[in-house]
C-alpha cells in the first residue's frame, strides 16, 4: 500500500493548520489509508492533536516511488526536497497569502514534481486558479464539536468581549484603548476575555463564556477561530481576514474591512448600544444565530466526504496510469 505522508513544521505553539494536518491523516487512517505526519525534529509530537496519530521522523522516512508527499505551501525545504524524490507529490494549501515562502518569483510548483493540490477554502481555489493557472481541491477543515453550544448566553451586561492577542495584536490594543476613550473600560459594562496558549478545550470552554468574538485576524487562508466562536454562540465583529470571505456575510456576522480598527471600535461600540434598542438587539440575535448555523456547515461529515473524494480520485487516476 502507497503511504501518505504530510510534512509539518514543527511548531509547540498552538497552530490551527499543524492541527489540519493531523486532522487529515487520523481520518485517512480511520478509512484504511497509510498516512502518516512527518516532523524534522526527531520524537517531535505537536501537543495538542490526537495522540494515535503516527509521526514519523524525517531522517527516517525512506520515500520510494509509490509513496506521495503532502507538502505544505509555506514549507520551503520540504519543497526544495521534492527535487531530490522521484515519488508523487501534492501541495496542501491553507493560506495563499503565503506561497511565496515556499517559491520564488518566477517558480511553480510544477517546477518541485507535483501533481496534485488541495486546499481549505475558496478564496485560496480561486487566488491558485487566478496566478498559478491550477485546480485544486477544495477540502474545508471541520469544526471541532467541542465548540458547538445549543444553549447561546443572553445579551446582558457586562458583555464579554473575546479576542485571540495572537492575531493583530496591533489592532487589539488599539480598538480597546478607543472602545475605554469613549467611556467602555473593562470590567464595566465589558469585559475583555483574552484567549492565547490554550488547549482546544479550554479555548472552547472561554468561547462559550463570550457573548462577542472579536476578529482581528489577517492574512488567512481560511480562519477557524471566527468559525469556533460562531459554533460557541458568539457574535463575531471584525474582520474576515481574506480567508474568512468562505463563510463571511452581512447576515452572519458584523464585518469591517480588514486592518480598520477604526471601523471595528466603531462596530463593537454600536453593537454595546444597540443592545438598549429591543429591535437591534433582535438584529444581532439573528446575526448571531446565522453565525452558529454558519459553522454547522463545516461539519466532520463534509471534511471526510471532501478529503476522501480527493484522495480516492488522485490514487485511482495514478493506478490507471
């Protein structure tokens, strides 16, 4: 049987795409696949995935020509090694912003032997489509059903504000110093809830305590913290961040264009005031009800049926050659 094996970087912080990664491998696994996840590192393990799933070393991989590399875009030297393999090899995108960490103006991934490409969200099929003139698969990760919550907390005062200081740090410092100039100062009628270094557990856990999930993310490829918080019951404020323009719209959330931290200060303060106006209020009710069956529609189910039609395409068209 051909093995399928991912590359990772090998990062100890939490990283929604290393957790991607693995998220694949388990369910090929689960469905009679040899996958595995391959680090640099010798007995590196990223902490916050399942533990069944099977990590190889990389000084220990020993590729043959019936193996297929799964390289992601930002990995350079997994790339430049693709030279050196006479395997096949498919590109797993999950942020287009980033391609040119992995390539050089001028180059192609045709240019490394691959053959295939995947990735997570439309914005990126159609930017890969657009500038490298490739099809790729669209497989959208899953949201995780330790975030959903059917019991969605009560717009009440204080209101929690939750934000991820990872992502636009920036921008989170100054949206609370404007939201406290205009007379919302933590701990009065809000209440700022940072979450950062957190099992998946945990940050699901804070999620469910926020009323609001504000957004300050950038440059991504698709965006699953917007999504987690939706599933959780908050209302999302912010930014979609490129990525997020797969599941954003005026129904589901409170968008402002991206890097406007203007214009989300704006948007959270509005949104503090409308909750004395019984009709606004119902508005962001809907909104945040929109928001949750938003994140419904990226279920395990979907993934597994997505990743699997790739894979069952890509190795029988490789057979019949």
């Amino acid at each position: 049987m051909s093995r399928i094996l991912y590359i990772s970087h090998d990062i100890a912080q939490p990283r929604g795409g290393i957790g991607v990664l693995y998220d694949h491998v388990a369910a090929l696994r689960e469905h009679g696949l040899d996958a595995f996840i391959v680090h640099a590192t010798p007995g590196f393990r990223y902490a916050f995935a399942r533990r069944d799933v099977p990590v190889i070393d990389a000084s220990h991989l020993g590729v043959s020509r019936t193996d297929v590399l799964v390289v992601p875009e930002d990995h350079a030297a997994a790339i430049r090694k693709c030279r050196e393999v006479t395997c096949r090899k498919v590109l797993l995108c999950q942020n287009h912003f980033y391609v040119f960490h992995g390539l050089t103006p001028g180059e192609t991934w045709r240019n490394f032997g691959v053959s295939a490409y995947m990735c997570v969200s439309s914005p990126i099929q159609q930017a890969l489509r657009r500038w490298f003139g490739v099809d790729a698969s669209v497989v959208r990760p899953a949201v995780d059903d330790v975030f959903f919550s059917e019991d969605l907390k009560p717009f009440t005062p204080p209101i929690i504000v939750a934000c991820m200081p990872r992502k636009g740090p920036h921008n989170i410092r100054l949206v609370q110093g404007l939201l406290a100039a205009a007379g919302h100062v933590h701990g009065e009628d809000l209440s700022w809830l940072e979450i950062d270094g957190l099992s998946k557990d945990q940050v699901a856990a804070r999620l469910r305590d926020a009323h609001v999930y504000v957004s300050t993310s950038m440059y991504e490829g698709l965006g699953l913290p917007p999504l987690e918080a939706m599933a959780a019951g908050c209302l999302v404020v912010g930014f979609a961040g490129g990525g997020g323009l797969d599941y954003a719209t005026a129904d589901n959330g409170i968008w402002v264009p991206d890097e406007d931290a203007w214009a989300l200060a704006d948007a959270l303060e509005r949104t503090l005031a409308s909750l004395d106006d019984p009709a606004a209020a119902a508005a962001l009710e809907a909104k945040r009800r929109a928001g949750h069956a938003t994140a419904r529609n990226y279920t395990r189910a979907r993934f597994e049926h997505d990743l699997l039609a790739f894979w069952s395409t890509y190795l029988g068209s490789a057979k019949e050659a």
